[in-house]
C-alpha cells in the first residue's frame, strides 16, 4: 500500500486514515499501531506479533548502510542477514531464491528496496517496509 504525502501527514499528527480497499471496495481505516494499543481488542482481531530479532537486525543494518546504497544501487534490492549484507539484485525474487540456496529460516533475513525514505522511517524502530515474499509463496512457486 502506497500513502500519499497528505495520507502520511494524518498519520504523524495521529489522525485515523480512511480509504476503500480497491479488490473489493471495503471501506478501511488506518490508524498507527500506538493508536490500536490504546483501543478495545476487537473480536477476531489479533495483535500484530512483534518482529523477529533477526528481522530487526537485518533492517537495521540496511537503514545504517542506506545513504551508500543510494547513491550506487537506487531501485533495486538489498538481501540482509543479520547485519550483513549479502546481496544486492534487481528483484526481490532473485534474493528470495539466494535464501533458499543458503538454507536462510524466513525469520533470519531481511530484504528492502533501495529507495528514499523519510528522516522518521530512518529515525524509526518501525520496520522500513515488510519482505516481498515469505517462503511459502517462493516454495510454491517453483
């Protein structure tokens, strides 16, 4: 999902964003995950668990090495394992099938597009933006 810089303003300033999901037209809100911990659990609905350590490593490492990245591989993909770089590629199927090859478990690894972010992403504890495809869909898929 993709904010537009208004859409992301209201989130900041804490203000609940609402749009149609487009596949089948149900109005939704979108409001920060500080916001929902304040709320009644709703029936049905669980607490997003908390992001593996190696996941988080991994992001870490990607938002450190970041302003580099930029300047030599703007728009393709970085695989992180831990805080290591393992590879950059142009798609993220590509990294995900370098996973595979190297036994990597799904929450071990890291892998982010090169692109610019704001100051508070990279400021952020928040993840960057979620992994392209967990193993299962790769597995599959071959």
């Amino acid at each position: 999902m993709t904010l537009t810089a208004e859409q992301k303003k209201a989130l900041q300033e804490g203000i609940a964003v609402r749009f149609i999901e487009p596949e089948t037209g149900t109005p939704c809100v979108l409001i920060r995950a500080d916001m929902y911990a304040g709320l009644p659990q709703v029936a049905g609905v669980e607490e997003e668990s908390e992001i593996p350590p190696g996941i988080r490593e991994a992001q870490a490492a990607l938002r450190r090495d970041l302003p580099a990245l930029l300047a030599e591989h703007y728009d393709k993909c970085a695989l992180y394992h831990g805080a290591r770089r393992l590879a950059i590629a142009r798609t993220e199927r590509e990294l995900i099938e370098e996973c595979l090859r190297r036994g990597l478990k799904s929450d071990e690894y890291y892998i982010g597009k090169i692109a610019h972010y704001t100051l508070a992403d990279l400021e952020s504890e928040a993840e960057i933006d979620p992994s392209f495809f967990e193993f299962d869909q790769i597995e599959s898929a071959t």
